[in-house]
C-alpha cells in the first residue's frame, strides 16, 4: 500500500516516502508510559508489517520509553529499516522540555540513545535546536553541531539532520558537517517553510514535516473536510497525500498509539489529488 507513494534517497538508503513517527507512543504530554503498552508494541510491529522502513524516535519522548518500546517490538531490526533519532533537549520532572547542548549532555543523549535502541551506532541523528521550543529561532548551532560531528567521527553516529532550524543555520551546518535532513513543523495549515523545501528538494537533501497532521490540535478545515467528502478519503488523509505530492523531498511521519488510525495513514499513500483539489488545498495555508 505505501510502495504509492514511491520512495526518496535517505542517509544511503532507499526510504519509503511515508515513514512512522513514535513520539505519540508515550503517555499524554508525551511523558510515562503508554496507556495501552499492548497496542503500542502491535502498532510498530503492525508499521513494519505494512511496508514502513522509516521510524523517527527520540530517548526524549517518555523520556525512554518510546525507544525501549521500539527495541521490545522490532529487534533485531530489518536490515532495510532506517531509525531516526534526535538530541538536544531533555525532560524536566514536570514534563517540561528544557535544552540540552552541553558537550556532556549531547554524549549522554547518544549513549541513551544506543542502550535503549540496543544498537552500536545510530542511523540518523536530529541536532533538535531549542532556541525557541515552539519553532525555529537565528542562534548559532556550531558549538553542539561540532560536539555531533565529533561523535560522528567515533563512529557513533552514521548521518546528521538538524530540526527546527532556520535556512541560516542551515547554511551554518553544512560548513561543520554534512546534513542529510531537516526536521520543521509543516503541514497544510502551517506554511512557513515552503521556499525552504523547493530550496532543500533541488539540492536533494529530505524535509521530514512533524506534526504533519497538526500534532496535539489536529488539523481543522471546511475546505478540507469538503475534498475529503469529495475524494471518499478521511481529512487525515488527504492531508499526507497533499504533502507527498507537494515536493518529492518530503518524507511525512504521522505518528499514532491506535492500530486503526496507523492503517488510515498507510492508505494516504495510494490516494491521488487531481489538481482542483490541490488548489484548495494550498489555499488554506495561505
């Protein structure tokens, strides 16, 4: 069913264009455990089985949990699995999200990040920049990004993306080390990087969107909701269809705990929107 929606160049691999995001696996605030450990287990097992080859995680979300969840259910990984994590910020007691940039935080995060993953090195690691926590924010990224690039040279680390950062600090990473991806907020209603991604898809380099559904506060549009009627799809999924067909580069990863709602996402990959539909779609980001 995803094999529709065709496949991108990724850290070296072949990744299929519609991915699996686990931070909803956690409990609420993506903070303890989940409320169905069960269904959790089921619902990556269930993504594999479906055709998924990209996982994006971090040992943040819970903190740890989402990580040991996706080692009880998949290890040992399928060799044409991709797993993506990110650093850069941690949990405070009360669930908040504080930065953490320090040389010995950022090594700590990868050494978490390989225990709970159970792996000797990681595919793909997000430098998480935490400038502003609810977007991206100027600031230099050189002093983590080097701590990073020196874990890469380790041996540690495979491949470098960045999230929520700016096309300045973009241009800014790629004089430390090479950047296979970039991890923003986008989706249909928030707009903000689209000449950022036709800049990123004519360089070859992959725009993975969170919350690609609206995150927390899902997505709500009439306009929406009357193409999807229109088109016999739900509004969930023909919000990831408009993201596979608004630049080959963009590589969603709807994350979700409900083995109903992950099928519903898979099946967004074999939906088409003929081009009227585009157009009122783009209309809403407007």
């Amino acid at each position: 069913m995803i094999d529709h929606a065709g496949t991108y160049s990724f850290a070296g691999r072949n990744v299929k264009r519609l991915g699996y995001g686990a931070m909803q696996l956690a409990g609420p605030g993506v903070f303890g455990p989940p409320r169905d450990r069960d269904e959790a287990l089921a619902v990556l097992r269930a993504a594999i089985s479906a055709g998924v080859n990209h996982i994006d995680t971090s040992d943040f979300y819970g903190p740890h949990i989402t990580n040991r969840l996706i080692r009880e259910a998949l290890s040992p990984y399928p060799d044409e699995l991709l797993i993506v994590t990110k650093i850069g910020a941690r949990r405070g007691d009360d669930a908040s999200w504080l930065p953490a940039f320090a040389a010995d935080e950022l090594a700590r995060a990868i050494d978490d990040n390989l225990t709970n993953l159970g792996l000797d090195a990681l595919d793909v690691v997000n430098l998480r920049l935490m400038f502003d926590v609810h977007g991206p924010a100027e600031g230099s990224l050189a002093e983590p990004l080097k701590v990073l690039a020196d874990l890469q040279r380790q041996g540690l680390v495979r491949h470098i993306g960045l999230s929520n950062v700016t096309p300045t600090q973009f241009e800014e990473a790629r004089g430390i080390a090479e950047i296979a991806c970039v991890q923003n907020q986008y989706n249909l209603a928030y707009r903000g990087d689209d000449a950022f991604i036709d800049a990123l898809a004519a360089e070859g380099v992959a725009y993975v969107p969170f919350f690609p559904l609206g995150g927390f506060s899902p997505l709500q549009s009439a306009a929406l909701s009357a193409v999807a009627a229109r088109l016999g799809a739900t509004p969930m999924q023909v919000a990831l269809a408009w993201l596979l067909q608004r630049a080959p580069n963009i590589l969603p990863i709807p994350g979700t705990s409900s083995l109903p709602h992950l099928h519903e996402n898979l099946a967004a990959a074999s939906l088409t929107l003929p081009e009227e539909a585009v157009a009122e779609l783009d209309a809403i980001g407007r």
